[in-house]
C-alpha cells in the first residue's frame, strides 16, 4: 500500500465516504467492518481517517491485555474530548468520569454509561464532526462495546459517524444487530497482482504471481507476507515455489492463535483437513470417522465466508479458497 493506494477496495471506499458525506450533514452512523486477519480492515479504517480530515477523529484499538477491564477501550477512544464533559449536565458528566476511572466513584450503571458516551458525542460534535474508529473490536473488553454500540445507533440525527473493525466470527459478544456490515473479502486477481507488482516490481513471474494470487485468495497480508518470503529466483520462476508457500510468522500465528480457540474435535478436523491440502471433503471426512470425530465441518470451523464448493466436496482452506494461512497454522507443533 505505497502511498497510502487501496487497490481493489473502490467500493468499499465509497461505502465508507457515504458514512462520511452523510454525517458531515448531520445524519450520523456506523458502518462494521469485518474480515479476515489481514484482509485490510485497518487499511480501510486508516483511508477512512485521511478521508476525515475535517472530522475530530477518535480512535481506539481493542487489545488482549485490557479485554477484561471495563471501559478501557472507550477511555482510550473518548480521552481527546473528555474536556466536553464541562458541557454535560452534572449527572453524566460525573457518570462518564466514575466509568473512566476519572474521579472516585461506584461504577455506574451501563444504561447510564451508555447514555452518558452518547451525550459527549453529540455535545463533542457541536463543534466539528467526529468520527470514532474502533480497531480489532474483537479485543475490546464488552462495556465499552456495549456503550459505543448503544451510542452508535442513535446518532442518526448528529454529526457522529462510528467506523468498528472486527474479524470474522469473533467479537466478544459484540452486538451488531441494527448496523451496517460491510465484509471484506480477498483482493480479485488484478487488484492482487497489482499489490505484488507494488511490492516485487517488474522480477515476479506471471506464473510466480497467479499462484501466488490463488493461493493467498488474495489476501493482501498473506500475499505480501508470501512474497517477502521467497527468493529472487523463485520471483523470477527459475526455482520452484515450496509447498506449502511460506508465510511470514504473523499471519500465521494469527491464524494459529484462532485455531487454538477452537474445541479439541474441530482442531483435529482443522488438522485433518490441512494435512489433506487439496479441498477434497470425502477425504476429510473418512480420515475424521477413523478417529471417531464427526467429519462435518461447522460454522464457528470456517476461516472466512461459505466457501463456493461447500456441499459439492470442497473445504474452506483447500487451495484456492482465500483461507490463506489455515495449512501452515495447522501444521506444526504448536
Ligand atoms: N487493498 C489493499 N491494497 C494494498 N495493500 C493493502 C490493501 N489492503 C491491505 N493492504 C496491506 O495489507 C496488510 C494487511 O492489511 P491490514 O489492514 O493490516 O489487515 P487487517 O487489519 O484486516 O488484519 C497491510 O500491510 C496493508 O497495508
Ligand atoms: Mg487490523
């Protein structure tokens, strides 16, 4: 992403520029964004921020360390306007305060917390219109999220535009119900090669490249991480390609980390199904009764949407399919 170009996301970039447009006319909303790791949700949000620029941007990260402390993600996200709560009636000023660990206090209510965080964003926005821009919500503890997603839905009638980004099928309980998704799905083939030729310049091989793109499901994380693995010479085509290709550490143990999450029968079935390779189901899932699991993969197993050869033998992560990164996470002793 020299330069800050999205290749490939035209549409959800005017997607997100609507939510803008829209609450610069003071008719505010949220948009969620979801995906895979790596598909380019942060991308996304950083284009929305510089898209922002006549906003007053709010921005938090949800992180595994602070999940379990409640509202640490909304004092990260609400602290440059904290100076609004002067303008708030008493009440929930002090609310907001007693919530944030600002000032000694019983932790309030969480109708009240949420109806306080809607306050100061309207009151905030009097002046300028904000965005707030939420990342990896899926670590966000839930008394933030349930407080933003509160606030979130009734800023239809302000200056509040509200941008979460979270990764497919986790999210802590996040709500979403009455809010717009976008998902985003792998990079087309042009778009795709497009981030490579950024990144590899003129030495990649157009075979190199289409097996890269395919194999990725262009994924921009796993094709740059794919491509930054390999050689001059396997770029250029004159050595061949390893298989599985490599991935950088970080998708990996991103995917890795997921899979963990998993109970022990879907991990086996993941492992049964990444040492298969080729997306054959049948194969999986005579491989899964020999050790007495049931060979039928579930909605909390998939990496990303149905895949298109579901029902007819295929697996989500089998070649080709986008779920770059369940092999290689799979594999290996961890
Ligand atoms: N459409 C795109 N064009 C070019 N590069 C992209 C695109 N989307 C993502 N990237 C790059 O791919 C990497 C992963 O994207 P990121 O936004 O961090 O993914 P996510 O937040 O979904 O895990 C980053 O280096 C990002 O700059
Ligand atoms: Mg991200």
């Amino acid at each position: 992403m020299i330069g800050g170009v999205l290749h490939g996301r035209e549409k959800e970039q005017a997607v997100v520029e609507r939510l803008l447009d829209s609450a610069r006319s003071g008719a505010g909303g949220v948009l969620v964004l979801r995906g895979q790791p790596g598909i380019g949700k942060s991308a996304l949000l950083e284009h929305a921020a510089a898209a922002a620029a006549d906003f007053r941007v709010l921005r938090a990260t949800g992180v595994e360390a602070e999940s379990g402390l409640a509202y640490a993600a909304l004092h990260q996200l609400l602290h440059p306007v904290l100076d609004v709560t002067a303008r708030l009636a008493v009440a929930q000023a002090d609310t907001l305060r007693a919530a944030l660990g600002l000032q000694p206090a019983d932790v309030p209510g969480r109708f009240l917390v949420a109806v306080a965080v809607l306050a100061l964003l309207s009151e905030a926005a009097r002046e300028q219109p904000v965005l707030c821009v939420l990342d990896d919500a899926q670590l966000a503890d839930r008394a933030s999220m349930e407080a933003l997603a509160f606030a979130a839905r009734r800023v239809q009638c302000d200056p509040v535009a509200v941008l979460v980004a979270a990764r497919d099928l986790e999210g802590r309980d996040f709500d979403t119900a009455e809010m717009r998704e976008l998902r985003l799905s792998g990079l087309g083939p042009g778009p795709a090669a497009a981030v490579l030729a950024e990144r590899c310049g003129a030495g990649l091989a157009s075979s190199v490249r289409d097996c890269l793109v395919r194999s990725t499901g262009g994924n921009p994380l796993a094709l740059l991480e794919a491509a930054s693995a390999l050689t001059s010479r396997q770029h250029a085509g004159r050595d061949p390609l390893p298989d599985p290709l490599p991935l950088a550490r970080g998708l990996e143990q991103l995917f890795a980390d997921r899979i963990r999450q998993r109970p022990p029968e879907a991990q086996l079935l993941l492992l049964l199904a990444a040492a298969e390779g080729a997306g054959h189901l049948g194969v999986v899932r005579r491989a899964a009764s020999l050790r007495s699991v049931p060979g039928r993969p579930h909605p909390p197993l998939r990496a990303g949407p149905a895949p298109a050869g579901e029902g007819s033998g295929a697996l989500p992560g089998g070649r080709g399919s986008g779920s770059a990164g369940l092999r290689p996470g799979c594999h290996g002793d961890r």
